[in-house]
C-alpha cells in the first residue's frame, strides 16, 4: 500500500512539469531522484560470504523504477558531444513533452522522455548525429549498467505476403507477439498502400531464441507457415 501511494504521489507530481519556454537549460535538465518525494524503503541487511549484504523489498524497487518508464540511455562509444550540445540538439526536436538529460559517465547520458510516442520517436531510429557524433540510442531497465550491453533492442520485422485480412494492428500485434513486445506497424503497413509485406517494430530479447516462423492456424480454411525476417 505504502509503494503504491508513493507512486501516485510520484505521478501526480510528473503531470505538472513546466514547459521549455518557463526555465533556463540548467533548471530544465535538473530534473533527477533527489526531487522526488521520499517514501519508506524497505530493505533487510544480511552478509554473503562473509561480506554485507543489503536487499530491497521488490515492491520498492518496482515504485523506484516506475521513474524510468520512458527512459534510454544514449551511448558514445567515440568521443561524448559536451552537455550543452547535447540538450540543445534534444531541444530542437520539438519533443511533445519535457525531456531531461543527465551524465551516467563519460560515455553514457541518460534520457528521461515525458510520454510514449516522444520514447518510441528517439528510440525507434537507433542511432542520432549530435554535432557529427554518433550516439547510440538503448533503453533503460533496471538491470542496466554502463558496464554491460543491454540486451533488449527494437527490431523490424517484416511478413512477407501476408494475406490482406491479416494486416489489421490487431492481428499482426497478436502474429509477431510470440517474437517480443510489438510497438507499432510501419506507415505503409498501417494505410494499407504496400501489401506486399508487413512490417512491424518489436522489442525483443537477444538472449532468447527467437523463431523464424509461425503457424497461423483457420479451421475452414486449413493454416500456413508465416515467415518472420528481421
């Protein structure tokens, strides 16, 4: 109970955000943990191997991480674009709602997003140009850390001669789920103009085996064997 009050508390406080026109780069992008309101955490203190040991109550980790829910990392593997640069390029892309940017380390930022299409935009194309530099878009989870990889990326996948009927949102979201988390079609798969194929962007997992096909079944008229190619 005491979880999910806070994190009411939470999001009631992120609804209000201020818009760019209202503060200073320095105030716009200060936006961090520390200003959030402070709730009971639960945690026990044991020791493993001889050394202590500290463990959250999953409930609190859970509240905490609901901060993050439209979060990516950017990553610079060849030189970092200043801070500066990089909140003004953030700026210019006329975001729907206020984006914050803060330092993990020297080659890693971290990208709080105010909703989910503004998340879905920066992340779906993967890699961005800041003044020449690339950076390397990742989501955020709660296992990640600047020292490893994350293993869930966004994947197209395309579903070559799909039969018209199926083209629907709600039957390819249903066909690609046994792939990952579907998030949205392509603009021609969603008018309908290319019904050569269907393309779909799917959150998925590296480390799981993923399949190659898929057998969508009608009892009047028998099933077929769906190609999925990313």
């Amino acid at each position: 109970m005491e979880a999910t009050a806070a994190l009411q508390q939470i999001a009631g406080r992120q609804s209000t955000s201020p818009t760019f026109s209202k503060k200073s780069f320095s105030e716009l992008f200060s936006t961090f943990v520390s200003d959030q309101p402070l709730f009971k955490v639960k945690a026990i203190r044991s020791s493993h191997r001889g050394e202590p040991t500290i463990t959250f109550a999953q409930a609190d980790l859970e509240v905490l991480s609901a901060l993050f829910t439209f979060a990516l990392v950017g990553k610079f593997s060849k030189g970092r674009a200043v801070m500066d640069v990089i909140w003004k390029f953030f700026l210019s892309l006329d975001l729907k709602e206020t984006v914050s940017v803060g330092l993990l380390d020297s080659r890693h930022v971290l990208i709080r997003l105010g909703n989910e299409m503004d998340f879905h935009r920066i992340w779906s194309r993967g890699n961005w140009y800041i003044h020449g530099v690339l950076m390397r878009v990742l989501k955020w989870s709660p296992a990640f850390h600047v020292d490893r990889e994350p293993s869930v990326v966004l994947v197209w996948f395309q579903l070559p001669k799909l039969m018209i009927h199926y083209f629907a949102k709600e039957c390819l979201f249903q066909i690609v789920s046994c792939i990952g988390k579907p998030l949205f079609m392509d603009s021609a798969t969603a008018s309908g103009v290319r019904l050569s194929v269907a393309r779909v962007c799917v959150e998925i997992d590296l480390l799981q085996t993923l399949p190659v096909r898929i057998w969508i079944a009608n009892r009047e008229h028998g099933g077929f064997w769906q190609q999925l190619i990313s």
